[in-house]
C-alpha cells in the first residue's frame, strides 16, 4: 500500500493527495449534515431515543474517519520518522493511542 503521507514534523503539517483530500472532505460533509439533522431533530422536540440512534451513527462516522487518518499516518507519516530515527514518533504513537482510548 503506497501511502501519500508527507510529514513535516517542524511545522506540523501534513500534505495529502488530491484524492486524500477529496475523501477526508466528503466524509466530513457527511458527518455535518448528519450533525445538522441532528440540530433539527432537537428543534422539532423529537423523541430522545431516535436523537441517540443519530448520536450514535455521527460517533461511529467520527471514529471510521480518525481510524483512516490515524492508519495514514502511521503507514506514512510516523513509519519515516522511524526509519529517519527520529525516537519522538514512538512518544506520538503512545499520545495518539492514550487520546483514542
């Protein structure tokens, strides 16, 4: 798997395909239209129980979405520093899994 991964660690940026981008950026238009209906569901005094169901599908969105830029990243990003020897990636990989626990 080629990852498209380009790390720049002093500015803490990260370029992306094209393609990469397009991706990130449907799924999170996806997941602001579902927090919008959410938004109405709440106006409209809907029934808590189909508010959570909602709730519970932008959480897993959410989640799909980290896992497939956080997999990215290590791919890409983190396994160069590595191979530079670059010692703080393992301190990023412990960060990234303490926050996503």
């Amino acid at each position: 798997m080629e990852e498209h991964c380009c790390c720049q660690t002093q500015e803490r940026k990260t370029v992306r395909s094209a393609e990469d981008k397009k991706s990130i950026i449907t799924r999170l238009n996806r997941i602001a239209g579902q927090v919008n209906g959410i938004k109405r569901m709440v106006e409209e005094d809907r029934y808590c129980d189909d508010i959570l169901v909602q709730l519970a599908a932008v959480d897993a969105s959410v989640k799909s979405l980290s896992a497939v830029i956080l997999q990215k990243h290590l791919h890409g990003c983190v396994a160069g520093q590595i191979r530079e020897g670059d010692e703080g990636a393992l301190d990023e990989i412990v960060d990234l899994f303490r926050k996503f626990s």
